[in-house]
C-alpha cells in the first residue's frame, strides 16, 4: 500500500476524468479543462485589454499592446512582410503554450504541456500549414529545399535524404523540445520541494536542513518561470522560420 505522506513526483502529470459522454464515452479531463481555461483567459484577456483603447493605455493594455508587437517583430524578422500573413496563428501558438506553462506554475493547476500529445498535436498543425501553404504558394519548386543551393550534383544523393529526413523530424524535434523542458522542470521542482516536506517533517534539525533545498526550491522556481516563457518564444520563434521555408524554398 503506498504511503500517503510520500511525495510523488509524477502524481500532479495524471490525468483524472472530470465527466464522461454517455455510458463509458468520450472522457472531459483535468488536461482538457485546462486547455479550455487557458483558451479562455487568452480571449478574455485580449478582448478586456483593447477594448475602448485610449491614448494612455492601462497595463492591462501595454502588456497586450507588448506581446503584440514582440510576435509581430518575431514574425517579420524571421519570415519578411509577407509571412505576417499567418501573424495570428503564430500569435495564437505563442499565446497558447505561454499561457499553459504559467497556469502550470500554479501549485495543483495542471500542464497541459506537460503531456507529448499537446506539443505534438501543435507541431503537427504546424508542420502540416507549412507543407500545405509551401506547396500551394511555389508547387512543385517547394522541393528546392531540399536540394541546398552550391551543392555539387554529386553529393545530392547523400544531402537530399538529410534534408528530407531533417525536415521530416521537424515535428519531433518541436514537440520533444516543449514537452521534454516542461516535465524535467516540473518533476525537478516537485523533487525539491519533497525534500523540504521530508526534511521540515523531522523536527528542528530536519528544518535546519531544509533550507539548502528550499533555496533550490525558489531558484528553480524563478528558472522555471523563464523557461516557461522561453518555450513559448523558441516554439513561436521556429514556427515562424519554418514558415519562412514555405515561402522561400531555396536555401
């Protein structure tokens, strides 16, 4: 049996059905109830923020106006003027995974980003508008990318499977990334926190020696927050390079 007073490092990634559809059906998750509130708050907050802008903004209002501008920027230094065409879904992207990391950072609020399923299905929409848009904009010249310009004829035989198989991980690589940070993260703070529990439970030399882990506990706190941040931008960040790939397929 195991114990109650043990602190379990993977416990806060299970998944807990809330309700079911009909007998034995389609299950509503503690993971989907957080998407679902992240969606949410991201909507609520944009709307609250620019609605009756003035000239002098509230904070609200320059956060919005900030974020706007920081993707904005992002996706025109990485894709040029015409990439801004999909400014709203790289926005959208980074708005999501953002503000899922931070509901993450609440103690017993869930990560969506935490399970491969999220960052995989949002690697994949990515990888699919990138193919999709690549070959509806150039055809079959899309597949300039994968033959490098300068590359002498004879070694294409060997480059062009690397391209082909670079670009097929993408979607790997973009997940794993996500998902990969945000659970050592996790699982990390979880395990230094336990110490400080286990440690504290002990009497006054256990909470003596609690301290050290509870300095590592608010360090990685603080690491954790930026991570979570810089996810966000590194997820949003490639999309847009990848998105350049589809407008111009040459190397």
């Amino acid at each position: 049996m195991a114990d109650p007073n043990k602190v379990d490092p993977i416990h806060q990634f299970g998944l807990t059905n809330i309700f079911t559809f009909g007998d034995g059906g389609l299950g509503f998750t503690n993971s989907a109830l957080f998407m679902v509130l992240t969606v949410v708050l991201i909507v609520t907050f944009l709307l609250g923020s620019t609605t009756g802008r003035s000239m002098v903004p509230g904070r609200a209002q320059v956060v919005a106006e900030t974020l706007y501008d920081f993707v904005a920027n992002m996706v025109r230094g990485a894709a040029g003027a015409e990439g801004m065409k999909f400014f709203p879904f790289v926005f959208s992207l980074f708005m999501f995974v953002l503000m899922a990391n931070m509901f993450g950072m609440i103690p017993f609020f869930f990560t969506t980003t935490s399970h491969i399923i999220v960052p995989a299905a949002l690697a994949i929409l990515v990888f699919l508008v990138v193919v999709g848009y690549g070959l509806y904009r150039n055809g079959f010249k899309f597949f300039k990318l994968f033959v490098p310009a300068g590359v002498p004829g004879y070694v294409l035989p060997i480059v062009v499977p690397i391209e082909i198989v670079s670009f097929m991980s993408r979607p790997i690589s973009l997940s794993v990334r996500l998902f990969a940070n945000i659970l050592a993260g996790h699982i990390t703070l979880k395990v230094f926190a336990g110490f400080v529990y286990s440690l504290g439970s002990l009497g006054i030399l256990g909470f003596l020696g609690a301290s050290l882990p509870l300095i590592m506990t608010v360090a990685i706190t603080a690491l954790e927050f930026l991570v979570a941040a810089l996810q966000a931008y590194v997820f949003a960040v490639l999309t847009s390079m990848y998105i350049n790939d589809a407008i111009h397929p040459s190397h």
